[in-house]
C-alpha cells in the first residue's frame, strides 16, 4: 500500500508536536528514528487515524478521512509501545481479538482457521494454548506481531517493538518483521531507537527531530557522524561495513555532564 | 473453510470455560434448595422440592414457609450475589485495577448516607413510608454519588486513574457526612443506621427481588453486547484504541450501568461486602479474561457465594440471622489473603 503523507501538522493542545511532515513510504520496511520527545509516537498515531492531525494522509491514494472506520482497520494495524499486557487470556484468544472488527458472538471457522494461520506464520502456534503472562517478553511481541497481521494489513505501524526485548530477540523480531513485510507486500513503519538495528533492518529512514523531517532516505544517506552530533549531540564513529550498512559507535555527548567545568 | 486444527485448539479453550459455569449453575440450584431447607423449622428436600414444583397440592403451612419467607431471600441472595459479581467483574475491566469494586468508588458509602438521611430527619414525618423512605433514599443518594463521580470524569477525559480518584474522594465525602449524621443522631437513630449498613437479606420480597432480577437481566444483556471489547480493553488502551474500540464511551456506559446495579443492591439489602471485589479474581482464575465467559462466570460464582453466605447466616448462632455482610467480610478477607499469597500467575 503506498503511504503519503502531505503537510501534516498536530499539536496536543497548544503545544505543536509535528510540524509540516511529508513522507512517502512503500512496501518495505521504514524506520523512523529521532531524540526522545521527537514526536515517532505521535506520528504513528496520526498515520494510525487515532489522532486526527491537520494536513493530509493518503493510502492508496485515498486520505485517511474518508476511509471508514471500517475499512481503516482493515488496512492500517497499529501496536502500540510497551503493548504486552498480562490478560488471563491464552494466546489463541488474545491473537483472535486482532479481529476484532469481524467478531461475531460466536466465533466463526473463518475466524479460527485465520488465527492459527497468523500464529503459523510466526511459528508461535506451539504457544496457542499457552496463558499471556506466561510468556517470555519476546514470545509477547510475537503474539502482539500476530495480533496485527491477521487483518492482512496494507499498512503495518509499530512503536518501539524492540523494547526490552535481548540482542538475540530484537534482531529475530527484524527478522520476522522483514520477512512479513516483504511476503504480505506490506507498508511497515517502525519507530525505533536503535540506530544499528534500523541500519541494518531498514529499506527507507526518516529522520524525525523536534516534529520536523531532518532527513530520509538509505540508511547510508541519512546516518552520518554529521547527523547524529547535531540531531542527538553525540560524538559518534560511523563506518560502513561491507554489505554497505552503516554501524554507529557512540563515543560521548557533545555537552559535558559532571563535577567542575 | 474449516480448520480443523484450529477448531480442535479452540474447543478446548472453549470447551472448559463453558464446563465450569455450567456446574456453577447447578451448583447455584443446590445451594438454593439447601438454603430453602434451612431454617427455624427445617424442611426436607423432598418437602421443599414439592412445594416449590406444585405450590397448590401441598400443605399450607409448608407453602407460606416456602414461598412466603424462605424463596425470596434465597432467591433475592443469588440475584444479589450475582450483580455484586457482575459489576465488580465490569468494574475491574474498565478501571483496570484489581482492587476495584463497586464499593471501592463510594456507592456504597452514599446509600448508607442516604439510608441515614432518612432515619436521622425523616423516619416519623411520613408514618407508613418508612421503609420505602429509607431504600428509596438509599438509591437516590447511590446515584448521586455516581454522577458526581461521572461528572468529574466528563471534565478530564475519563481514564480510569480519573475515574479511581474521583471515586475515592466521594468516598471519603459520604463516610465523613456519615459518620457526622451519627453523632447527631440519638443512641435509637444509630442503631438503625448501623443495622441497616450491616446488610441484610431478609429485607427481601418478591416486588424488589422482581425489580432486582429484571434490573439484572437488562444489565446483562446490555454489557454483553461488550463483552470483545470488554476483553480488548484488557490488552491495554492503546490497543484497544488500535483496534478501533472507543475507549471513553465504553468505559462510561460499563460505569453507568455498574452504578445502577449496584445503587439497586444496596438500596435493598444494604451494604454487602467483599462479593464484588473477590468475585471476579476467582471467575478470572477459573476461565480467563474472554468476557463472553468471564461476566457470566462472575455474576454465577457471586450468586453461589452470597447463597452459601445465606445458608450459612442461618446457621452460625441457632436461632439467629447473623447479619449477611458481616460474613461475606470475614470469610472474604482470608479467602483473599490466601487468594494473593497462593497465586502463582499474576495477572496485573
């Protein structure tokens, strides 16, 4: 699904938080990286259509508000930071409530055979009957990645699905999400911390920095030692390894912090 | 297109959940029998079963014990029992936080005050409308307390961080006024404020326990055409926003219908306590946060616990109805102590 977005603008209040953002995004995986308080989240709710921002978001073409709210589930799914609840609810059902919008008071074939399918596609149906708070933190961010997907989503949104999650998981969980992203043709827009990770994960970056666009691009184009002193005021090493993927090696902050002067 | 893997795994999720509240519901049935049985003059099971298949053939007496005074109270306890379930269940959801009940926000506190209210200034000034007075007041002042709670909630958006807080103050506002309407009151007025908060039973009929049951009845219906998003809402708000649930307006109707059921219940048998707090972590333990299963779950296992408190009532001191919140309190307090410390899956 081809994601546009035109002069987008949104405040909490006064106090403005995106300002004039234009993206454009295909089926591959973007990440959009910045400071803390650079308003990732806040994007990602405004593409998510929980927050109505100004300006305009096209899907396909079409601007987000004249979807149907509806039609909006169906093509935009949003997993939240820090998602992973502790509901006494076995993965089955937590995976099954990604739909939802089609939930009928009793539950259909359709919807059964279309949850084992998501927990197949992640190979997780192991942990079908398995209780939520159970489950390891990484085995959580499955379950939630399930949980998305099984609307067959155009547009995949996630905030931080990293988090807290060890080196080994984080980089599986890339794994999972590129693959999904490329087998399901899927518009995947992930905000992220790490710059390593969405150096090596990410097809497109967006620079996102005081509710601005810096920069977006190739990895390679966007992360420089440049950037990361004047966006994130750090000392930083940059070298491109040989797949041509950029690795960052934070030296120190640009501001000195400690006794005397 | 059926799977059947996928049925298989689900029949067997399913299949449990809907095990256990059928034997709930007939282990409800037994303890109603039980309790009918019980009392000053003890019946048997035969007498009771007869008398309440064929009121008309069997002797007179057993009819007025029966049906007069026995059926109501236990029905009137598994009614009770059952929307004390229900809304704590509800409460639990919506606020997310599982110290939750419909006591937790005050509402009980309110009744009281209403009730006292009206045995403090208004008991002698309408001669026949005493106990109608006093419920009624019980009810008005329950509701009172509810819009105040909901009016705070329409100002800030209605988190449940919100909706906690504004519950506690009114909370603290009806217990001190309370406490204030007792040192006014003479030594005979205290005392009927304190029988009426220790909740009782045998103010029940058949006119409020049919008020009480279609009350319930509507509640259940009304919640359950919820009950997904009830479930979603436990994955986190965000989520549930994510997934297209209107978070505000579904926490707002659960509150409203919650603090309806709940005014009603102790309008009529005053303050029960504990069965809407401890109720839910049970219902939770047997079948999980699926809430097509989880509310129903609930209100049945309330019902079966204020039947058994019932039964019980009757049998602590021979001869005398021990008051009914007393005891719900006092086994409810180590049943849930032993709840927290035996629980090895912690669901918050």
């Amino acid at each position: 699904m081809k994601l546009e977005v035109r002069q987008l603008t949104f405040g909490y209040r006064t106090v403005p938080v995106l300002k004039d953002v234009c993206i454009d995004a295909g089926p591959m995986v973007t990440a959009v990286i910045g400071p803390n308080a650079a308003g990732k989240s806040t994007l990602l709710k405004c593409l998510s259509g929980i927050l109505k921002p100004e300006g305009s978001i096209l899907l396909d073409g079409k601007d987000l508000k004249e979807y149907k709210s509806d039609e909006l589930l169906q093509a935009v799914s949003y997993l939240p930071q820090d998602s992973a609840s502790n509901a006494a609810l076995t993965v089955f059902e937590a995976v099954l409530l990604g739909r939802l919008n089609s939930l009928g008071w009793t539950v259909t074939d359709e919807d059964l055979s279309l949850t084992l399918d998501a927990l197949e596609k992640l190979g997780i149906e192991g942990l079908a009957k398995r209780p939520l708070n159970e489950l390891s933190g990484g085995q959580k961010q499955m379950v939630s990645i399930a949980q998305s997907i099984i609307r067959k989503p155009g547009v995949l949104l996630m905030d931080e699905p990293t988090n807290s999650l060890d080196l080994q998981h984080q980089l599986e969980l890339f794994d999972v999400i590129r693959t999904i992203t490329e087998d399901n043709n899927m518009t995947t827009v992930v905000a992220l911390h790490d710059l390593n990770l969405a150096a090596r994960y990410a097809d497109n970056i967006i620079l996102l920095n005081c509710g601005k666009i810096e920069a977006m691009g190739s990895p390679g184009s966007v992360i420089t030692e440049d950037m990361i002193r004047t966006v994130y005021g750090v000392n930083a090493r940059v070298t491109i390894d040989n797949e041509g993927i950029p690795q960052i090696i934070p030296i120190n902050s640009t501001r000195y912090c400690g006794p005397g002067k | 297109m059926t799977n059947v893997e996928a049925t298989s795994i689900y029949g067997e999720i399913a299949g449990k959940k809907l095990f256990l509240l059928l034997l709930i519901a007939s282990a409800i049935v037994l303890t109603v029998i039980v309790d009918v049985m019980t009392g000053p003059a003890p019946l048997s099971l035969g007498e009771v079963v007869s008398t309440i298949l064929s009121p008309a053939s069997n002797d007179q007496s057993f009819y007025v014990i029966v049906w007069t005074f026995r059926l109501p109270v236990a029905l009137m306890a598994v009614v009770i029992g059952a929307a004390l379930g229900l809304a704590g269940a509800v409460m639990q959801t919506i606020l997310n936080n599982p110290l939750a009940s419909p006591y937790t926000l005050g509402i009980s506190s309110a009744a009281g005050f209403g009730a006292a209210l009206a045995v403090v200034f208004g008991m002698g000034v309408v001669p026949f409308a005493d106990a109608v007075l006093v419920t009624g007041n019980a009810f008005v002042f329950a509701l009172l307390c509810c819009m105040m709670i909901y009016a705070v909630a329409r100002l800030k958006r209605a988190s449940s961080e919100t909706l906690v807080l504004a519950g506690i103050a009114v909370l603290f506002m009806f217990d001190s006024l309370l406490m204030l309407l007792q040192y006014l009151g003479n030594p005979e007025q205290v005392q009927a404020i304190v029988f009426w908060m220790f909740g009782s039973l045998t103010k029940a009929t058949w006119t409020k326990l049919g008020i009480m049951a279609v009350g319930l009845l509507a509640s259940v219906l009304i919640i359950m055409v919820d009950a997904w998003k009830l479930t979603t809402l436990r994955l986190g708000e965000d989520k549930a926003k994510g997934l297209g649930v209107n978070v505000e307006r579904l926490r707002l109707k659960g509150f409203i219908l919650i603090s309806v059921l709940t005014a009603t219940s102790v309008a009529f048998v005053g303050s029960i306590g504990f069965v809407g707090l401890v109720v839910p972590h049970i219902a939770r333990m047997l079948v999980g946060e699926d809430h097509r299963f989880f509310l129903p779950l609930s209100a049945l296992t309330g019902a079966l616990m204020l039947s058994a408190a019932s039964i019980l009532s009757k049998n602590v001191v021979p001869g005398i109805i021990f008051p009914i919140g007393v005891l719900t309190s006092l086994i409810g307090i180590p049943f849930f102590v032993w709840l927290i410390f035996s629980r090895k899956r912690g669901y918050w």
